[in-house]
C-alpha cells in the first residue's frame, strides 16, 4: 500500500519577530518547496534503501561485520546513490536559499540587531575567542559561512540563516519558532524534577538561543545565560531575544573548553540542545568535567540529541544514520552515536547513581500546525528508538534522546 507523506507545516507558520519581520512569498515558496522535498525523500523514497539492500546488495555479499561494510557494499548501487545524492542536495539548496534570504535584508536586519543589542550588559562578546577547529574547518550540515562567518562589523547575517534553515531540515518539527527542544526539555525537567527551582540556568551552544527562550519563560525568576562560540549567533540571539520579550536572558560568547566557575560563576541547571554530534570525543569529555565543575551540588545537567545506537540497532539502521556524517558535514555524529553517555558522564565526576537517561516527546505548542505535523521524521530508526522509550500513546512521531546527571 502506498504510503501518505505527511506533508510539512508551510513557512508562513514560522514565527518570525521584529529583526527578521517577513520573507516574500517567491522566498517562502522555496522554503516550502526544499522542506516537501525532504519529506518525500524521507518518508517514501528511504524505505527503497532498505529494499535494495534486502533484495538486491544483501544476498550477492559477505556478511556485513560493521555499517561501514554495508555502506561500501551500497555504494554502487543506483537507488542509494539517488536517494544520498537527493538529500545531499536538497540540504545545499536549503541551506543557500536561507543564506540568500539572510543576504538580501542584511542591512535591515544588521541595523535592526544593533539598535537592540545598543547600550544593553546582557551581551557579553570575546573579540579574542578563538573557536575550535573542529567548528571552523567544517561548515556543519552544509551551511555556507559556518557559525563564523562575518561580512563587517555588527553582521548576524549567518544567524539569520542559521534560523531560516532550520525550517527545511526540521520540516517545521522544531516549533514555530524553533523552540521545541526547549519546551521538551522545560517539560521534561519538571516531570523528573517536579520541585526543582534553579536560580541559575545555562544553555551551553545555545545557538541563536530559540531552544533557550522557553527556558526562561518557565523560571522566569532565574538568571538564564545562553553561551556559545560563536560570536554573530550571540549577537543574533541577544537581539531575537530582546525583540521576542526576553530582554533578561544574558548571551555570552564563550566556548564549552572555556567554561570555568571562576569565570562564569555556578549554575543549578546545565543544558544543551543538539550540541554534542557537532563537537567531537574529547571536546565532549573536556565539556562534561566542566560542566560538573560549574554545577552546584544538587544541580541538574540535561542533553538533547538524537538517540545513540544501542546493542539491538540493527547494522543496517546504523549505516542510513551515518549519512550525515558522510554527506552532511557532521564529522562527529556517527561516533557520538556509539558512545555510552553514561560512561561518559561517570567519568566526568558524577555518580552513577545519579546519571539519567530517557527519551522525550518533542514539544510542538498545539493549535500552531495543521494535526499532522511532526509526523515525519529525518530517520525511522530515530522514530522507533524514541517510540519505544516513552511507549505508546505518547508519541507524535518525533522525540529526543536525553541524558544527562543530578550532581
Ligand atoms: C546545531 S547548533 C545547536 C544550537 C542550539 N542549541 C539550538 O538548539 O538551535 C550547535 C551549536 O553549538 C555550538 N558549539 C559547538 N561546539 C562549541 C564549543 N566548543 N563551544 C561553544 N559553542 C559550541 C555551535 O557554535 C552551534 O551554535
């Protein structure tokens, strides 16, 4: 039986605010067009992979030891090559159609971005930060220009960019304003922890801080700093922030290796969204001893990721999964989905007693999209790995993998 695409929530649904107020119609039809694109090649033309492999690669080869073994034997065929070459590139359409759109209102939204970020101490820049190599000798998931990039003084056009081209590749699933993970994770926290009441919270990668914002709408008596390497996102961010009505929360340029409670003071909550696959195995460690370094004793950590691979994720879901790291500029992603998180946050100092691990559904505000949205997810595999953590009845076809620590 065919199967239906559940069509993605259309741009006009996206929550824009006062430094990036519209895009045109023809821009938002291109935003439309690359995000039903990748619907489509996620929802019906992925299951042709499988059957390749099952029917076609899998009886004339040795069995495969690794996903890599798989990959090699796939290589050659056709449909593979069709389906890896599509989403690689769709990923590059998207991602220049929002440059583009960033581009074409740069000095508009720079102007705008200066004028609110002018005169206030809840920006904090590092002129002398310099990033991570592994952030800045990839441009991740394809995006031109990286997080880095800067076309003068005072630009934030990558953060513009950075925002629009979420839409495609979440297909709207991230929220209207791109705030899911943060509403998930607010909910999350406050059915683990239900008396938890942080003083300080840190959203470490914060991005352009739309993950960060639910934060401090749920504990509106915290400090909230949103801290992040990169120096326009920050910019961005703290703008988007004071033009959204949180003109409390406090953006700070900063990288993880840098975080130091002699510096940065402690927190009672360390979170991340989506931050881990695009850093790399000993950033990761180094970060997790920080962040149980800031920590006060009781304080949380949580992080939001797509699931690792367990022992029971077949070798064949593991090979469709590393195509971002192949083909998507996300040089990490395949060994941070075989690392136990567990192990890792033990040996960062904390008791594994205390260690949590667990799913959540994404959290996308109803009545916002048509009923269908966030049916369609970027890989099954991370669709079943969630569905099967929280159960049924729960699950709107997309969720997060969470894990993290009480110190
Ligand atoms: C995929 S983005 C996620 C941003 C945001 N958390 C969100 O939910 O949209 C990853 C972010 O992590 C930041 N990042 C990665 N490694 C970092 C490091 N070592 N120090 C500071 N920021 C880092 C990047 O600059 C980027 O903004």
């Amino acid at each position: 039986m065919a199967r239906i695409t559940p069509l993605p929530p259309t741009f006009n649904k996206a929550h824009l605010h006062a430094v990036l107020p519209s895009v045109d119609h023809d821009e938002a039809a291109r935003m439309n067009f690359t995000s039903s694109i990748s619907a489509f090649v996620n929802t019906q033309l992925s299951p042709g992979v499988r059957l390749a492999y099952e029917n076609d690669v899998q009886p004339a080869s040795p069995a495969p030891q690794s996903a890599t073994d798989i990959r090699d034997a796939m290589l050659a065929h056709p449909f593979y090559q069709t389906w890896a070459a599509l989403r690689r590139n769709n990923q590059e359409v998207a991602k220049q159609i929002a440059l583009d759109i960033a581009v074409r209102r740069m000095p508009q939204v720079n102007a705008r971005a200066a004028a609110l970020n002018a005169g206030k101490n809840t920006l904090s820049l590092d002129p002398e930060l310099t990033p991570p190599e592994y952030l800045t000798q990839v441009e991740n998931h394809c995006a031109p220009g990286g997080y880095f990039q800067q076309f003068g003084a005072d630009d934030v056009t990558v953060g513009v960019a950075y925002e629009v081209g979420l839409w495609p590749v979440g297909m709207g699933s991230l929220g209207p304003a791109g705030e899911g993970g943060g509403r998930a994770a607010v909910k999350w926290i406050g059915e683990r922890f239900p008396n938890f009441k942080p003083k300080r919270i840190l959203d470490l990668g914060a991005g352009h801080g739309s993950n960060t914002l639910p934060l401090a709408e749920a504990f509106p008596d915290a400090e909230v700093v949103a801290m992040d390497a990169s120096e326009p996102l920050m910019r961005y961010g703290h703008a988007r922030a004071q033009a959204m009505g949180y003109g409390s929360v406090r953006f700070v340029q900063a990288t993880i290796e840098s975080l130091d409670p002699a510096v940065h003071g402690t927190f009672d909550w360390v979170h991340t969204t989506m931050v881990w696959h695009e850093t790399s195995a000993q950033a990761l460690r180094e970060g997790f001893r920080r962040i149980h370094a800031v920590l006060n004793p009781g304080g949380v950590t949580t992080h939001f990721e797509q699931p690792n691979f367990t022992p029971d994720t077949k070798l064949f879901d593991q090979f469709l999964r590393d195509w971002d790291a192949w083909y998507n500029n996300e040089p990490f992603w395949s060994k941070l989905h075989r690392m136990d998180m567990t192990e890792e946050l033990v040996a960062a100092g904390f008791e594994r007693s205390n260690i949590v691990d667990g799913s959540a559904p994404a959290l996308i505000p109803p009545g916002s999209y048509p009923s269908w949205s966030g049916l369609t997810g970027r890989h099954e595999h991370e669709v079943r790995t969630v569905a099967k953590a929280i159960g049924p009845g729960s699950y709107n076809g997309k969720g997060w993998y969470v894990f993290g620590a009480v110190k």
